[in-house]
C-alpha cells in the first residue's frame, strides 16, 4: 500500500527537498504553497498524513489543521516549527496533532516521525473497523460474539427462547450466564414480566427457603409480615437462580415440588399459590459430582437441565477478547470522562496473549482498572495501563530506563512489533512501514531483530 503526504510550506526550496527525500521513500507526495490549497487537495484527495509548516502567511498550520480535521477527522499532523515556536506547537499536539519537529530536523528524525504517524493511522483504522464490527454482526441484543462458539449459542437462545423449557447454564465463573439468562428472557415471550435473580450462594441456609417461596406473619419469629417469595413475584415471568449448585437439600425438595406442581406453599400457609415461571439455572459446578456425593438431587438436575447451554472460557474464544476490550474500554472512558477511544497494538497482544481465568469479569475489571490509571488527555490504552500479571513487566520499574531510549531503539520497537502484527511477513510489514522491502531488511539486520 503506498500512502499519501501532504507537504504544506510556503517556502519552495523545502517543499520542493521534502517532496524528492519522500518520493525516494516511495510515498505518494503532494506539495501545496499555503493552506488554501492543502484544504482544496483534502477535499478530493485521500491523505494520510500532513506535514506542515507552523508559521505561514495566508493560513497558519493552527487553522489549517482545524479546517484539515473537519474534512478528514483521521488525517495525522505533524508541524514543523522554529524553535520560538514551541509553546504553540505544544498547544497543537493537546488539539489533536501527532507530533512536531523543529526546523533543524533531521531526514531521519521526518522519516521516523511520519512513520510513527502512519503507525498510529493504521491502529485507528482497525479500531473504527472493529467498533463497525461491534455496532455490526457481532452484537446480538447487547451481547458481544464475534466467536463461532458465541454466534452458536446465539443460534440456540434463537431456538430454546419461546418454549417452556427450563435452562441450565454451565460455565466457568466470570463467563457470562447471567448475561445469557437475561438475553434469553429479552427474546422470548415473557419479555415484558419480571426477570428476578437469585444468588443461591449468597443466602444464608436458613433465609433460603423464606426468600424462595415467601413466609406468612408470625411463621416464625421476626415474621411480623406477609413477604412473598422469589418465585410468587416471577409470575409469568423468568426466575435465574445462579449458583443453583449451592442449594441445601431441604430447599431442593421443596423446589422440585413446584417446578412438577406448578403450585407453592409460604412457610406457614396451607393455601396454595399457582404460579407459571420459566426457571434458568447457572453453575460452574459439575452438578453430576455433585449427585453421586449426595449434594444435589438427581431428579431436580433433570428438571432443570432440559436444554443445556455451556458457555465457553474466553481462552477458548479469543476472537471476542478484542471486540470486549474495545466495548469496555469506550464504557467506561465515558464513564470516568477520560479522551481514550483506542486500544494500541500490543496492548491487545497482551490481552490476547493472557488466560483469563477469571473470564470477561475479569477483562472488565481489568480495562476500568486501566481506563483509571491512564491520563486524561490519553487516547491509546497502553500495555504500561495493564496490571503486572498480564504484561510480566513492572513499568514503574523501567520507566527511568524509557527515558533513556535512544531514536534506533524505537526504531527497533516499531519494526518488531509490525513484524510481529504482520506474523513475519516482510513484504506486508515493510508496505505498513512505508519503507522498500530491502531497506527493512538493512534496518532488521542493523538492529539485529530475530527473523
């Protein structure tokens, strides 16, 4: 892919030197002599980035680049500037440039530059494309999946949601089933009743029964009303009881007897209640261990388990890893009124990369706990944003040593990580980086990167 530079200074002689350095660099190279001309080529010109001068006479570079923004939003900035120029150039790069260099640049200072612009280009598009894929195919009634796995159970909640068949939800902590239990009640015809959850493991052995089927007054001490229980108040509507596995036994008899009954009884009532609620269960326990230890009833599990849904660890489906990355990280940049809108490039090489053990509550907590941490001004979520454990470097550690990195060690930086991005395909890699293929293999030998 050859990308396209916009030259802007008023001053032929540069225009002119800049326009032969970049062509040789085999970048496709146009020259205007002020703004006005810069912003009609915008117009019917796809540009990648635009260097410009910081001080010119007809347009400065400030209101060219807020008039250039308006016609292309994604196009990269860079300035050129004098040294009395600082203060201004600073102000630029808080309004959206990508970078500045000083007039007494370098050939290689500009080429390094503009590389990293196209960098950070390319790093953009793919996120406007995967927030394209997120708003597309990959949601479906709010859930994310891009996965085969995911649109496969989204298949079945299609199939399974109208009827009355009981759910149980299987899966690892952290995967989702709640999510799930909720999508299945959204599509199905009992959409406009009550969805009402119930943690089994977080209820007191004693109080279960009570808030399950409700108690009388004066049932038992502290009885002083009437309550009624979890699955009166679900009438005509959806029941998910997660954690159903951690149910004592007393509880399990009384709950088979309503799913066969369809009738229940408040603790200390002899009157009947009919009810008609559709129940689905989550565990991340094997309810069949559990059965031949004497924990759970084998005749309520096949009460329960007449359709089964296993919901896969996010290991298993990384494809999802980055279209949730990218859902949270919007989330919660909102929410805290942080600028961070993408993801940078091995950032997601090390969500990708980790387990995940905790599944997406896990990559939830961890893309808040980044969004916290990094800057306000911030627009890329970066891998020094993610904790110890996924990274394996402790950034607080080497900062003092990034400070100290010289223009070949970013360099080296760029050209493995595009490597890497482009699983070692040269040619590809060297297109991304704008450079002929020989020059990124002189560049791979010079900095002694492994092939």
């Amino acid at each position: 892919m050859k990308y396209t530079i916009l030259l802007v200074d008023d001053e032929k002689s540069i225009r002119e030197t800049l326009k032969i350095i970049l062509e040789d660099l085999n970048y496709n190279v146009i020259a205007a002599k002020d703004g006005f001309e810069a912003l009609d080529y915008l117009r019917g010109t796809i540009v990648d980035v635009m260097v410009t001068d910081l001080r010119m006479t007809k347009m400065d570079g400030i209101e060219l680049m807020k008039s250039a923004l308006e016609i292309t939003p994604f196009i990269e900035v860079v300035f050129i500037s004098a040294y009395a120029d600082i203060k201004s150039a600073v102000k630029v790069l808080k309004m959206g440039a990508f970078d500045y260099i000083e007039k007494s640049f370098s050939t290689d200072e500009l080429i390094f530059t503009i590389e990293k612009a196209i960098e950070r280009k390319l790093l953009i598009e793919e996120n406007q494309n995967l927030r394209r894929r997120i708003e597309g195919n990959y949601v479906y009634e709010g859930v994310i999946g891009k996965s085969e796995k995911m649109q496969k159970l989204f298949d079945m909640v299609n199939r399974i949601a109208n009827s009355k068949a009981n759910v149980l939800l299987t899966g690892e902590s952290g995967v989702g089933k709640e999510v799930f239990a909720n999508l299945i009640h959204k599509k199905s015809s009992r959409n406009t009743n009550s969805f009402i959850v119930i943690n089994c493991g977080a209820i007191p052995e004693n109080l279960i029964e009570s808030e399950l089927f409700g108690h009388e007054k004066g049932a038992f001490t502290g009885a002083d009303h009437i309550r009624k229980g979890k699955f009166e108040l679900t009438n005509k509507g959806t029941l998910f009881l997660d954690e159903v596995g951690e149910l004592p036994l007393q509880a399990q008899v009384k709950f088979l007897r309503i799913l066969q009954e369809k009738q229940l009884y408040r603790i200390g009532s002899e009157k009947s209640i009919d009810v008609d609620v559709r129940i689905i269960a989550a565990t991340n326990k094997n309810l069949i261990e559990e059965i031949e230890k004497g924990n759970f009833r084998e005749d309520l599990y096949y009460r329960l388990n007449v359709v089964n849904i296993e919901i896969p660890p996010l290991r298993e489906r990384k494809e999802d890893i980055t279209v949730l990355a990218e859902k949270f990280l919007l989330e919660f940049s909102e929410e805290y009124n942080k600028k961070l809108k993408f993801i940078d490039v091995e950032t997601l090489y090390c969500l990708l990369e980790y387990s995940w053990k905790g599944n997406v509550r896990e990559l939830r907590n961890t893309i808040e706990r980044a969004t916290l941490i990094a800057n306000c001004d911030d627009e890329f979520l970066l891998k020094e944003h993610l904790p110890k454990e996924i990274t394996g470097i402790d950034f607080n550690d080497i900062i003092e040593d990034k400070l100290e990195m010289s223009l070949n060690d970013y360099k080296k930086i760029i050209i493995e990580n595009t490597l890497k991005r482009h699983e070692g395909n040269k040619t590809r890699a060297a297109e991304v980086l704008g450079i002929k293929r020989q020059t990124l293999y002189n560049k791979i030998k010079e900095y002694k990167i492994e092939k």
